[in-house]
C-alpha cells in the first residue's frame, strides 16, 4: 500500500486497531478498510485442533463486527462479503467472538 496522494511507501499507523494511515512523506491521513490487528480473540481447542477465533471491523457495516476462523493455519472462507474470510454482522465485540467461537466447535 502506498499513500494516494503522493504514492510514497513511507506510511504507517499510530496502532495495529486504528483505521487511519498517515503518510511520512507529505502527511496525508485516509481511512483503511480493515485493521491490522484483531480486536479480539479467543483459542479453543478442538480434538488435537487448535482454534483461532479473531473479531474484525464487518466489511459492510463499519459500526458492527464479524469473526474470522483459524484452524491449524488454515483461514474458514464463509464467502458472505467482499472478504471471503469474515462472518456475521454484530452489534457487540464480545457477541462477535462468541458467535465465532460457537461456529468454530460446531
């Protein structure tokens, strides 16, 4: 990803959960789709699986969050959005890990 306005690579985030981006070079802020780091997680352990249960923003509606599944480093694709590997559309972080925990020992 590079700045859009002045296309430097020199960019970077204030947090790993922030949204904005800002530019080193010419200072320009914008809004990033997705953050980089989850909000929440969870670990199950499932048989002789280990489960990784991740919250992120929800693609189609920035106020309300959708759960990613990891199960032995692979990602479940659920296919509902534009990003295939994110579920469900909650009001609550912590609704949005406990749905994703239920899918994930179902």
């Amino acid at each position: 990803m590079n700045c859009p306005r002045c296309q430097s690579s020199e960019i970077y985030r204030k947090s790993l959960e922030s949204l904005t981006i800002y530019c080193d070079h010419c200072g320009h802020q914008w809004q990033a789709e997705q953050v980089r780091k989850s909000l929440a997680s969870a670990h199950r352990r499932q048989g002789r699986h280990l489960l990784h249960i991740d919250v992120y923003i929800c693609p189609i509606d920035k106020n309300k969050y959708s759960f990613a599944i990891n199960k032995n480093g692979g990602i479940a694709a659920f296919y509902e959005f534009d990003d295939p590997y994110l579920s469900g559309c909650y009001e609550s972080i912590e609704e949005a890990l406990e749905a994703g925990i239920k899918e994930a020992l179902s």
